[in-house]
C-alpha cells in the first residue's frame, strides 16, 4: 500500500524487523517526511508458528507445553490461563493450596514481565543503569522459579488439577529475600527514572491515546489503564482467587508514554502485595487433584479470559466431543494494543516512535502466534 | 441489558436471543443473525458503548461460523454474536465502526479465506502474502509443502 505512493521526496525507512527496540521481529515500514512520520504500516508475523492449527491436532493436555512458548515474557500466566480454561470447561477440581501457588507463580511471572520490560524500555530510550538494575532483580526472580518450576523462561509448571510440584524451602526463602529487596528497588526505580528529567521530556504527553480511542482500538491492560479506565480482568470477571484478594488498579490519567511506565511500576508493588498475602494464606494441603490424562469438554464453546502482564487474553475452545478441540483461538492483548500504531504515529518523531512502541511493550512471538 | 434489547429490536428487527452459562461458557448471550444485519447490530452497539473484543471463525466443514464477541468491560458482561457464511460468500466489514476489527478481519482472512466487504486493506497478516493456502480451514493439511523453502523469500 505505501509503495504505490512512492514519489522523489518522500524517504522510506524500514525499522526492523531485526532491529533491538523492535522488541522482537517486528518490521514497520515508515514513511517520512524528514524527521516526522506520514504513514505507518507494521509488518508482522515473522514468528509465526502455528499455535492455534497446532491445538487442532492434539488433546488438551499435548497442548500444554504450547501455553508458555506463545507470550514468553508471561509463560507461568499463560500456563495458568490455559489450565483455568481447561478447568472450568471441564470440571476440573483443583486443591487450594495449588490455587495459591499458581496465583504465587503468575504474580511473580508478572513482576519478572514488567522488569524485563522497564530494563529494556530504558534502554531503547539510551539509558543503560536501569537495564542492569532490573536484570539482576530480575535474576533473583527468575532463580527463585527456578527452585519449583525447573526452568527460567518457557515455564510448564501448571498442571490440569494443580501444579507440578509444591513449594520447597529455598522457594520460600528466595522469596522473603526477594521481596523487601524489590520494594527497596522500586524506590531507587522511581528515583533514578521517574523523576529524571530527561526521562520525562521523552515520554511526558507522547503517544497520547485518550480513553475512547483506547477502547475503540482494542486496547486492554496497563495501556488501557494508563488511558484512565480501570478495567483488569481480574476484577471485572475474578477468577481464581482474586476476588478473596486486596490489591489496588493503578490507573493513569493521560494515556501518554509516562503513564504506562507509571501504571507498570505500580503493577509491580501491587503483585508484591498479592504475593505477600497468599504465601501469608497458603493452606496445606495436596498441590495437584487426580485429572484425567486427556480432558473433553463437553461439545460446545467456551471463552475463558485472563489479565496477563500485558492485558487480557481470551482462550476461545470449541469442543465437539473429542479429545481433540475443533479450534482454539488465543486472543492475545499485544495483537491488539499494536494495531494502533498506524493511526497514532503520523505526526510524530521517529525517535518518539521508538518511545511509542516501547511504552506499548509488545511480545511478538505473543502476536505472531 | 434489556434496553439493549430494545433497542436493537428497534432498529435491527426483532433478534433471537440466546441465553448461556457465563459461569462456564464466559458470555451472557448470543445472538445468530443473518450477514445483511451485521453492520446494522455493530453501529447500535457501538452507540451503546460495548467495545468489540475478538473475531474469530470456526470451520466445521459446511461453511465458515463467524463469532464475534462484544463486551461492556466494566460489567464483565459479555455477549457473542454469530453468523455462518456460505463458501466464498462475503461478509460485511465492521472496521468502519470498530478500529479493532481492521487486524482482526485480515486475520480471520488470513486463516481462513473468509472475505471483508468494505475492508480498506484485506490482505494476509501472519502468513506470508504469497502463500496459496488458509492453515485453519478444515480441509487444510500441513505437510512437506508448506515447509519455509515453499515461499519465496527475495519476492518483493
């Protein structure tokens, strides 16, 4: 569509798709007039695998392995979505203490998501200390995992019915080590970042999207609630134990680059908050109920929906009786939240667009499918 | 949810409405109308404030059922509506009333071959634009065929 215009003056860039603050292969062909953007089209799919023809063509419980490789960054939470989906649809007990642990898990996941994201959004923005800050937060959490779930970034720790392994003794104290630490750097966070100026005059009214644009375009988690609506799944439709849970949705209020780093930040404090009352609640008990090798829901359609790090995600099952599903479809909250670039780059920068894209903190293999 | 009602009774004709289980299904309602009322339904509940979540298709192998999902997010309401398009027949676009629904179109036709009447760009999104076939259709088979040396990566 942009080629047909191409005239003498007008300049075509090509950011990615291997380009690092592309987050990923993303490609978005640009065209410019000088510095500023006149038309945006992103190019996706280079990481197309196939997830959801792959989910036709095995049971429920081949499919698990599948959750955690689609948004990689939210493994444990996609596990975790996966797993309720399944549950609910089949009628799937699942014994309390596990419950908890999952909620454990996919917080933490939650809190390691936004780290990786904070470190790198900084880095696309030329600051280089706050990466190392939040990788090596990011390290204890991720050895934390590690310690039940075996791995560090593909985790496969959920279960239909449970989880794969109880806690265990370093788990815990990993995590009372863990957790004052990161309260202690989300301090230094908003010192060394949210109050530096040059910080601000990068993101402060860039990349505004007001709330019914937000809305209109699909819009959902920490950029929906940085536009000033305060919807998170886990309040609008609770699952799991939620709504036995006290923790607060940071909103913002311009829908700009620095509320959604804003509405990050926080999200980390308040998953702290979460995790501290549920290792506080954990009930002893059995981690995983006896499921059956290969669950089958009843025919008909069922749409589970689920706040990951980067807003809701939707599991559409269609059973028609076999173990086998007919479809399933991810709708996944960074396909979305992309989308809107066409409409909010042109009259930008290019540097803003880098901020832009950043702030949207999109997953491509989340996308791409 | 009655004004809704209502009001699409009012300006669509009169709509089967279906009720389900929200607590094991995870919407509300649904509605199975005909293609010609589809745009019609979209403008009365983008007046009223739903926001468009998801379209997606299914192909049980006699036609394509398409499934659209709208939401009031701050209710946690949900209600599914459905139509079933014939081989090769198009299907009125939305994206005029729904920004979100431009991606999601191309997916759907991406995946499955389904048409967009109206769609200012309908083209393929994930798969590569020189591939011959839709993967989610029914009578898709994966093989050797479909392998990365099937496309033609130096095309312009």
């Amino acid at each position: 569509m942009l080629r047909a215009t191409l005239t003498d003056d007008t300049f075509y860039l090509n950011l990615g798709p291997q380009h690092p603050s592309t987050h990923g292969v993303l490609h978005l062909l640009l065209r410019l007039d000088g510095e500023r953007i006149v038309e945006c089209e992103p190019i996706i799919g280079y990481s197309h695998r196939g997830h959801e023809h792959m989910a036709q063509q095995r049971t429920l419980s081949q499919f698990l392995p599948n959750t955690g490789r689609m948004d990689y960054l939210a493994a444990l939470m996609y596990n975790h979505a996966y797993c309720l989906a399944v549950e609910r649809a089949c009628g799937i007990a699942v014994p309390p203490r596990a419950e908890y642990i999952r909620v454990i898990c996919a917080e933490l996941n939650r809190i390691g998501s936004h780290l990786l994201w904070f470190g790198a959004y900084l880095l696309d923005l030329g600051g280089i200390t706050p990466f190392l800050y939040a990788f090596d937060d990011r390290e204890d959490l991720l050895a934390v995992l590690g310690e039940i779930t075996g791995s560090r970034l593909t985790y496969n720790y959920c279960r239909f019915g449970g989880v794969a392994r109880d806690l265990n003794q370093a788990f815990c104290d990993g995590l009372e080590a863990f957790i004052p630490k990161m309260r202690r750097r989300l301090a230094d966070y908003h010192t060394l970042v949210s109050k530096n100026i040059i910080f601000i005059n990068r993101t402060r009214g860039i990349g505004v999207v007001d709330a019914d644009t937000a809305l209109a375009a699909g819009f959902s988690g920490p950029c929906l609630r940085a536009s000033g609506v305060d919807y998170d799944v886990r309040r609008a439709e609770p699952y799991s134990l939620y709504p036995e849970l006290d923790f607060e949705i940071p909103t913002g209020q311009n829908g700009d680059c620095f509320d959604r780093f804003m509405v990050r930040l926080q999200e980390i404090e308040q998953s702290l908050r979460i995790v501290e009352q549920a290792l506080e609640r954990l009930p002893e008990g059995e981690v995983k109920a006896p499921a059956p090798q290969h669950p089958t829901p009843d025919p008909g359609d069922y749409l589970f929906t689920y706040e990951s790090a980067r807003g809701r995600v939707g599991i559409y099952l269609v059973s028609g009786g076999g173990r086998v599903p007919l479809r399933m479809k991810w709708q996944v909250p960074s396909f979305n939240n992309l989308s809107v670039l066409p409409s909010l780059l042109p009259g930008t920068l290019v540097a803003d667009t880098i901020a832009i894209l950043g702030s949207i903190d999109v997953v491509m293999p989340e996308i791409d499918r | 949810m009655h004004e809704l009602k209502r009001l699409l009774d009012d300006r669509c004709g009169s709509l089967s409405w279906q009720e389900a289980e929200p607590a094991l299904c995870g919407y509300s309602h649904t509605i199975w109308l005909e293609v010609e009322r589809l745009r019609c339904l979209a403008r009365v509940l983008a007046d009223s404030g739903l926001v468009l979540e998801f379209i997606t298709a299914v192909d049980r192998g006699h036609g394509l059922e398409l499934v659209y999902f709208f939401s009031r997010p701050a209710a946690g309401w949900r209600l599914k509506v459905a139509l079933r398009t014939a081989e090769g027949q198009p299907a009125p676009s939305i994206c005029d009333i729904y920004p979100v629904a431009n991606w999601q179109e191309r997916e759907v036709f991406d995946m499955f071959g389904q048409r967009f009447d109206g769609h200012p760009d309908l083209k393929r999104i994930l798969l590569p634009a020189d591939a011959d076939f839709h993967p989610l259709r029914h009578d898709f088979q994966a093989g050797e065929q479909h392998d990365g040396d099937h496309f033609d990566l130096e095309r312009d």
